[in-house]
C-alpha cells in the first residue's frame, strides 16, 4: 500500500477478493501484478536492483531454508526497506534476515500495457 498510495484497507480488500487471507498467506508475484494493474500501476520485472535509485517492490528469499520459508518482499524507497511497519537500511535487513535479492517490480515505463 505505500507503493501506491492507496489506503492500506483498500488493497487488502481487492487481495482478499484473488486470493484467502492475503495478509496471512501472503500472495503470489502474478497477484501482485494483477493488483497494482487493478489499481492503475502496472509493473515489470527486473532481476539487477539499485538499492539507492530503483523504487519498486523487492522480491527476496529469506533465510538458510530459502524454499521451505518461500519468497517475502518490502518496499525499496529512498534508498529503505520497508517491511511491513518497519524501515530498514537494506544492508542490514539482508544480513539479519540472512536475505538474497531475487529481482524488483517498478512501475512500467509505458503504462499503457
């Protein structure tokens, strides 16, 4: 929601309409593109990411069981993770998380598609 601007409550409500409990279940990376498309922000992917100039949604694998634990993603703005209502300077979420960058959602160039 604060890579949209939208009201927190507004997206969770679309959520909840693709897929049972977004918000315990978290959402797969195709929702999440189907969502921000909905509420009028199409994204890409990218798999290089700036830490200091990108803005987008990062995709990451968390921990020594990467697979079993399944992907989580933050928003990457001004540089700051932002997780859930924690911010974080991306080096140290990384390492505390013992995280690994997998790629970016940022808005498209041409809205259009």
């Amino acid at each position: 929601a604060c890579f949209t601007g939208w009201k927190y409550e507004d997206i969770l409500a679309m959520a909840g309409r693709l897929v049972a409990f977004p918000h315990k279940n978290g959402m797969f990376t195709t929702q999440i593109l189907k969502i921000a498309k909905i509420f009028g922000i199409p994204l890409s992917r990218k798999k290089r990411v700036d830490l200091e100039a990108d803005t987008g949604i990062v995709e990451l694998w968390c921990g020594a069981n990467r697979i079993a634990n399944g992907p989580h993603v933050v928003v990457l703005k001004h540089g700051l993770f932002i997780d859930a209502e924690s911010i974080w300077l991306p080096e140290d979420f990384l390492r505390h998380y013992q995280a690994e960058i997998r790629g970016i959602l940022v808005p498209r160039k041409d809205p259009k598609s």
